[in-house]
C-alpha cells in the first residue's frame, strides 16, 4: 500500500468523506461563495472534507491561515484568515488558537512560527516550496552586502527564516516601496525577486536599487507581447499584473498590485471585464463576490500552492503533523526583520 492510499485509508475509519449531495446541501451557505466556479458535483465531493475539518478545527483549537493563492474549497470552505502575505504576517500575531494550520507555502508556515514560537504551526505538505525561497541563501545575502558595503537589505517575505534573519527587514508586495523609502542610504539591496525590485525602482526613483536576479515560476511566464496580443483581441479588458511580473509586462496593465491590492482595485472600479495576471485562484476566489465582473485567461498555476488540498489539511489536523520549526538563534532575527516590516507599513498606513 502506498503512503497515500495508507493515509485515505485510516481518514476513511474515522470520517465520512464519500461525496455527498447530502453533504453539499448542509454546507449550501459555503458553497455560495464559489458556486459560480465550482458546480455541485464537485462541491459533494469537497462538502465532506470540509465539515471533518472545521469540526476538527473547533477540537484542536486551531485556526487556518490560507492565501489568496489556495483553491476556492480552501478560501472560502476551511479558512478562517485570507490574504496576502502581509496581511497573513500581520493576522498570524492576533492568533489565540494554539495551532495554526498554514494553507499556503513553507515560508509562510516559517513566518507563522517566528511570530508563534509558543504555538504549534502545521504544514499540510513539507513539499510546498516556492522558486523565490529556493534562490536567495544567507550566502548571496553576504554576497550582496560585500559588493555594496553598507547598503540595507530588505528582503520579500516570499524567502527563508534564515534569508530572513540575514536580511535587515523584509517586504511584501503590498509594501515594497514603502519599506525600500524608508530605509536609510541611497542604495538599498533588494531579494530575492528581481523584477519586483525594477518595478519598485520606477515608485522609488530617490533610491539606488540593485537587487538579486531570482523570479517567481508564476509570474516570470507572462510576456508583454502576450498581453498587446490580448487586448487586441479583447480590447475591452481591463488587465491588472502583480508586480512579480517583468517590468514590461506591468507596463502593458492597466493597474499593478499585491494580491490584496489587485482584488481592492477590481472591488472598487467592477470593470466589465478584467485578466488577472497572476496565479489563476485568484480570479476565481472573488468571482462569486463580484457577478458584474468577467475575469478572462490566460493565467498560470502555482504548483506548489496547488499541493496544498482539503485531504492534506484534513491529515494534518487528524495526525498533527507536520509541525514546523524554526532554530530559536535564527528565528530571533528572522522576527526582527518581521516585526520591522510590520511596523513600518502600520506607520505607513497611520
């Protein structure tokens, strides 16, 4: 027996997960939320993991984090806090439950436990990495440092506790060009992302920004000349890029933002049609709230994202594992650059 047919196996002697229209019915409040992308078909089929686990919840005394990346089952059926990294970071230390359950990716697990080093913070899959965390090291850090003596660090949140605690703060999306003006010097160093970086030097033109060359493998695959192509065919789409994407590709949209920032634009302005440039979940976690709005492709997967399901969260909160930790030495000043972050964007929004 393989290891997931051993763990369907003992899920199946302690909870009803057969699909269920029965189910479905029962949880017709949740499904209204995604009805628009995910028929009742599908929805009996998730309907049973999603009661066991919010039952689960309620024994383990535990609270799911998940971000705007998840799959809708997760977004709008399990989780108690949605967001943006910033937003996740931020909601991560108002959290009372002992047991945080991250539906996310493991540098967001890492963030959560450097804010709660007391609390147990479980990673449905230890395999849910990202290209981001998986480029920068404490080494480049000292490598950037020794070719620009004395220039700060600020490093995305989407990196390592221990590429956090080597950098002087960190940044979000949502934050960067706040937190890269406020640092001191004319030269800041920006990682991992390189392309975040060129597009929050046009925002902080005062700032010297040089920055490491890694990218993320959602948004790194758009083209401009993908979307010139788009809105010629469709000429009446509003296009919105995060800005992960290459600087060319932000200068072809109509708007650029954080995930927060790309769902608070269509929110406010409802256009009539709007392509997301991003990780495909997100048009489909806001599609329900928004009827008005048609959301088009093409958009990309997160793989990793998409590792996270409803039958890994429901293991996780049944076996308690996987917990993740982070060396107290590192996470002191991984929590550092955490807290900076935190603090300057809530001074920022004062």
């Amino acid at each position: 027996m393989t290891a997931t047919a051993a763990l369907r196996a003992e899920l199946a002697r302690h909870y009803d997960l057969a699909p269920s229209l029965q189910a479905a019915e029962a949880t017709r409040d949740i499904h209204a939320k995604m009805a628009r992308v995910v028929p009742l078909a599908d929805w009996a089929r998730h309907a049973p993991y999603v009661i066991a686990i919010n039952k689960l919840k309620a024994e383990r005394d535990a609270v799911i984090l998940a971000h705007n990346y998840m799959t809708p089952d997760i977004y709008h059926g399990i989780a108690d806090v949605v967001g943006d990294s910033l937003q996740l970071a931020i909601e991560a230390t108002k959290v009372r439950a002992q047991v945080i359950v991250q539906c996310g990716v493991h540098f967001m697990a890492e963030t959560s436990k450097i804010l709660n080093p007391a609390k147990t913070v479980l990673m449905p899959d230890m395999g849910a990495g990202c290209s981001l965390a998986e480029s920068i090291t404490p080494e480049g850090i000292a490598q950037m440092r020794a070719r620009f003596p004395g220039a700060a660090v600020v490093s995305y949140v989407n990196t390592t506790a221990a590429v956090k605690a080597a950098s002087d703060v960190c940044c979000t999306s949502s934050n960067a060009a706040q937190i890269v003006a406020a640092m001191p010097g004319d030269t800041v160093i920006m990682t991992p992302d390189q392309y975040l970086a060129q597009n929050v030097a046009k925002q902080v033109p005062h700032k010297r920004i040089v920055w490491w060359e890694g990218s993320c493998i959602v948004h790194e695959r758009f083209t401009a000349a993908d979307l010139r192509d788009f809105r010629a065919f469709q000429p009446d789409t509003t296009i919105i890029a995060h800005p992960e994407c290459p600087p060319d590709v932000v200068a072809e949209a109509d708007f650029s933002g954080s995930t927060s920032g790309i769902i608070e634009f269509v929110e406010r302005h409802r256009p009539a049609k709007a392509l997301l440039v991003t990780e495909c979940s997100m048009a489909s976690n806001i599609a329900d709230a928004l009827p008005e709005v048609e959301f088009v492709g093409p958009c990309n997967m997160c793989p990793y994202m998409k590792m996270i399901t409803l039958e890994k969260v429901l293991w996780s909160l049944h076996s308690m594992t996987t917990p993740v930790e982070v060396e107290d030495s590192v996470a002191a000043k991984a929590r550092v650059a955490v807290e900076r972050m935190i603090a300057l964007s809530r001074k920022a929004a004062a």
